[in-house]
C-alpha cells in the first residue's frame, strides 16, 4: 500500500518527536537510564512526548533574525530524563554528562544538516554558553547521540566548507545577534525518518514548500503493508494543526534589533548559559 502525507515545519517537529520516543535506544533510556536533553522546539517536543512537559526555548531564529528569547525563568533549557522524570540539567551540565553511562541517550537539535551526514548549531554567546562548553565532551563520552532536524534545516552544499565562513566574530552587522557554527555529530533523525521508526514502512520525501501556513511544509510517500502504512497515517493525521513546542514565557523574543541595543553584550554575557 502507498499512501501520501504532508507536514508543516511544526507537524513535522512532532513527528520527530514521535519517532524519536519509539526509537529502541531511546526506550530503554528513558526506563533504564538517562536522556540528556539540550533545548529547541524539536527536542521539547520530545520532552512532551516522553514526559508531557515542554521546555524552555532561548535562541531562534524569527522574522527578526536570529534572536533570542526575553525571559529567562521558567522551564529547563538543558534538561534530564531520569526515572521517566524531566529534571533541570543547566547548573551541572558537566557532572551530567561526566556520569553518562554507555547506554544512556543524547538529544539536540540542529541549525543547519546537510546530505553529506553532517550537522551544525547555531552559536550566539561566547563559545555557545554553557551547552556549548559540553557538546565536544559528551559526543567523546557516549554513543547515542540523536540530533533531531526536521528538512526544513537542509542546507545547499557541504558544512565543513559553511562553517568557517559563519565565524561570530566576523560578523559586522546582522538581523539579530551575530552567530556562528559548530559542528555536532550524531544519528540526524528527520521526518522521513521519525516515519520509519514508527512502523516497518519505507517513506522517500516527494516534496517540500507549499502555501497558505505550509512554507516550508514536507511531502512524504509511505509505502508497507497496509495495516503499517494507516498506522502511520493516522498519527500524521492526529498532529494536523500541531503548534510550536516550548514553554510559553519562553516563546517571547528580544524584540530589539542587537546592533541597536545598548544593553546587548549584558544581557548575553548575563544569560550566556541559557543561550
């Protein structure tokens, strides 16, 4: 049987999401051991997914640039799952992921994959804050580390050459705050292959864009055995409509431009762990 799905940029997260919390790594880390868990809209749609609690959201990019958020209180920026439990995570980010052990889980998100395999984060403080001051570490320390990208994050041409040209301090004006890329390894998981995760299925992206809300949007052929195939197609169809993922203070942005913000470096530098 082949059947055919379309999701938008936020359908799509939750999709992630869903195939990411079925993955059998993820399973048994979530029962037996630990996820660590960096914040974005895709991996707070994780933490909905395996926890029923969002996290809190700080850099993004808006139709102001790349931005970041104004309220730095409520919800957990760098988070972990331990005994089916979401825990803070961001004033023992390097005890955390020293103590990870071989079969517990990894989780972040990317700014930029590319079809070379390869995948980046956006960096807008000072050597990536506190996340940024572990990321190195815990891809040396551990296996099992996912970044959850949805297609809308697929870049022309290859990374390692994109990212020395993105370097922060280079950047002499910029719609939001200056940031550059650092490189992340791990098994990118997209939507067509959250798809596959949730059943035996093959799914090939047919198409991506659209209108009227679905910029951006992702159309996907599903083909298995009938039975695998409605599965799949009811879950797509349950998150239709889906919203962004994220605590909702957190979901505020700066609304300044930096470059015209005198009170800019403080607030970065004040909040460099939840960037």
């Amino acid at each position: 049987m082949k059947a055919q799905i379309t999701l938008t940029v936020n359908e799509a997260k939750r999709m992630i999401a869903k195939g990411l919390a079925q993955h059998p790594v993820v399973q048994k880390a979530f029962k037996q051991g630990r996820i660590l868990l960096k914040g974005g809209t895709t991996v707070s749609a994780l933490a909905e997914e395996l926890t029923g609690r969002p996290m809190r959201i700080s850099g993004r990019i808006s139709p102001l640039g790349t931005k970041t958020g104004k309220d730095f209180s409520g919800g957990f920026h760098m988070a972990i799952i331990e005994k089916e439990e979401l825990k803070d995570a961001e004033d023992s980010l390097a005890d955390i992921v020293s103590s990870l052990r071989g079969d517990d889980v990894a989780v972040t998100g990317a700014n930029a994959i590319d079809v070379h395999g390869n995948a980046a984060l956006m960096y807008g403080a000072p050597i990536g804050g506190g996340p940024g001051i572990i990321i190195s570490g815990l891809m040396a320390e551990i296996p099992n580390v996912f970044v959850a990208a949805g297609l809308e994050k697929l870049v022309p041409g290859s990374l390692t050459d994109t990212i020395p040209k993105a370097a922060r301090k280079g950047i002499r004006r910029s719609m939001g705050m200056a940031v550059g890329l650092t490189p992340i390894s791990g098994q990118i998981v997209s939507e067509n292959h959250a798809v596959e995760l949730l059943a035996p299925v093959k799914c090939t992206v047919i198409g991506r864009g659209g209108i009227l809300g679905a910029e951006g949007a992702t159309t996907l052929l599903i083909e298995g055995e009938a039975g695998d195939v409605e599965r799949v197609f009811e879950q797509a169809r349950q998150i239709k409509g889906s919203e962004i993922s994220g605590t909702t203070a957190s979901l505020a942005e700066c609304a300044f431009p930096h470059d015209k913000c005198k009170e800019h470096l403080a607030c970065i530098y004040k909040n460099t762990k939840s960037l």
